[in-house]
C-alpha cells in the first residue's frame, strides 16, 4: 500500500488523523472532525516551509478549506483512480459544507471502490443522523460495527449522534466497540484485584506511617501500576496484570533499594495470593518470595510479603502492613 494510502487508513481506523513528519517530508494531518488550530489559514508560500512539501488535500482538510479539499481530492483521483481513500475524505469534507446527500452518493462510490466498510458505513450514519432520518443512521452504525468499527472516540464524542445516543441499539454497538478497544474489561478475573486500586496512607501494624501509595488501573483495564512513596525517601513501582492463558496474575516491583521481585497467583478466597522470588541487586541473591493481599471488612488493605529463609528453613516476614484508604479508588 502506498505511503499516502497507509497514513489514511490508520488514520481513519482510529478516528484521529495526525501529522506524520519524518526527515524526509512533512505532512499535514488533522483530527477526523477536530477543529482546525487556532489561527489556521492559507499557508505562506514564502514563509511556510510545510506548505511546499504537504499534501495540498491534507492541508486543506486541516485548515477547514472544505471546497479546496474536495477539489484537490479530486485532482489526486483523476491521476489514481485506485485511490479509494480519497473518496472517504471527500464525503467527510461534504459532510462538513452541509452536502449530506452528495456525501452519501460519495460513499456509495467508496464502497463500490473497496474503501473500508466500517469506515463508509460509520461515515454513512453520521450524514443519515444529520438528515434526521433516525433508524438509518441506527441501521448504519449496525453495518459499521458488523464490520469490526474500532473508532471508539469518535462514536463517544460525535454530535451527530447525540438524539439517540441513549438508545438500546446504540448503547449496543458502543458497547460492542469498546469491547473490541478494551478486551480487558470483559474479562471477568482482570477484576479481581480492583479492591487495591486507590490512593492509600500504608502503616505498620503498630500504626507506624511508612508511606503512600497510588495505585491505579490503566491501559483499558489490562493492567495495575502501583507507585509507592516511603516516608523515608524510598520509593517503588510495581505492574500487575492478568495472564488469561494461565489463569494467573503476576506481578513485577522494583525499588529504590535494588529489590526485585516477580510473582504470579490467582485470588484465594477473597485474597490475591502470589509465589515466585525476590532478587537482590547488593549480594546478588535471589530467593523464594511471596505474598498476599486481603480486604478486610474495614475497607482496609492487608499486604503481608514473606521471604524464605535457607537457613533456617522457614518463611520470615519481609513486610506486614495495613493500606488505609485516602480517598476513593482511581480506575
């Protein structure tokens, strides 16, 4: 696929079209419906380095300059009759200069030419909510998100849409997208360790302060990042994530004093049990490792960590502390 058509398409996958520059050549991008930057006009020739080298129909789609879009759209598919993804930018601009039914016959044309179907039939729904014609706007978006539409931002956010977003059938595709964006939150065990997510005061039994932590739930669900402050200076970060082929969570710490440690475990009634080993950058040592987790009815977060000892044998505790809740969790 040729440079021009690659950057469109994931582009328009996406939701969000943005500039690409590399040594080579600069490249003019735009957000797929965003408005245009402040100021934005024609480019100075003389002053403008971008605009000798930018595509002229990018630069125009950007600067909101719809007609002179359209037009040099245009020119490039006269000379690239193959270019299906111009036609896309066309029925966009159409949109945008209030064309909704010369937008809609465009779109049959992209269809007819291979363009992405989600992207047509997506493109489709906003000109039909636009014309008021409700149920094929609906019927539209059913098409696109049978063609595995991953735009989730742009449904979200889209105008076009807002009379029925309420509804059961579009609260259905939006759910079936942000399915496809965000498997993680379908997955009923990446759950089970949200009782830790929060900001947290972390105390000794006694009730010694030893510190803060924060930790918050990220990239779509899949995962928990902990970063914890000491009240000495010390600090620590740690990655927890659900491995469904192994039905197990495992987690990654490192601190500022050179401990590593990796474990992997499941929840055990009620409470995250890990095993695995802890690593010792000062004598490198490695030994075996492990901990738990455990809500109690107070609200309040038990982390007891244990590290074996060879000589004796025996599991010795490495740390038993009570996380108290500072504010609400953060997910």
């Amino acid at each position: 696929m040729p440079l021009r058509s690659q950057w469109i398409l994931v582009s328009f996958a996406v939701g969000v079209l943005a500039a690409a520059p590399s040594s080579a050549q600069t490249r003019a991008g735009s957000g797929y419906g965003a408005a245009a930057p402040a100021g934005a006009g024609p480019a100075n020739s003389a002053n403008d380095s971008t605009a000798s080298v930018a595509d002229p129909g990018e630069l125009a789609f950007e600067q909101h300059r719809w007609q002179d879009a359209i037009d040099e759209y245009r020119r490039l598919l006269a000379a690239s009759p193959e270019d299906r993804l111009s036609l896309l930018r066309i029925a966009q601009a159409q949109r945008e200069l209030h064309k909704y039914n010369d937008a809609l016959a465009t779109l049959e044309q992209a269809r007819t030419a291979n363009a992405p179907e989600a992207m047509v039939d997506l493109e489709r729904a906003r000109n039909l909510a636009l014309l008021g014609r409700k149920d094929d706007a609906l019927d539209a978006l059913d098409a696109s998100d049978h063609s595995g539409l991953r735009a989730l931002e742009l449904v979200e956010t889209a105008h076009e849409f807002d009379s029925f977003r309420g509804s059961s059938r579009f609260e259905r595709v939006h759910r079936n997208i942000r399915s496809r964006v965000f498997p993680c939150e379908g997955e009923p065990n990446a759950s089970d360790f949200d009782f830790w997510i929060g900001r947290w005061e972390v105390r000794e039994p006694d009730g010694t302060l030893v510190g803060t932590d924060n930790i918050e739930k990220g990239d779509g669900g899949c995962s928990i990042r902990e970063r914890y402050e000491g009240a000495g200076g010390s600090s620590g970060t740690s990655l927890s994530f659900y491995l469904p082929s192994r039905g197990e969570w495992r987690q990654v710490w490192t601190g500022s004093s050179g401990t590593l440690f990796d474990l992997t475990g499941k929840l055990v009634d009620g409470s995250m049990k890990m095993e695995g080993q802890v690593e010792y950058i000062e004598g490198n040592r490695v030994v075996a490792f492990r901990g738990s987790w455990t809500q109690g009815a107070d609200g309040r977060v038990r982390q007891r960590l244990e590290e074996f000892d060879l000589g004796a044998q025996a599991w010795i505790v490495w740390f038993d502390g009570f996380f108290r809740r500072i504010d609400g969790p953060e997910k």
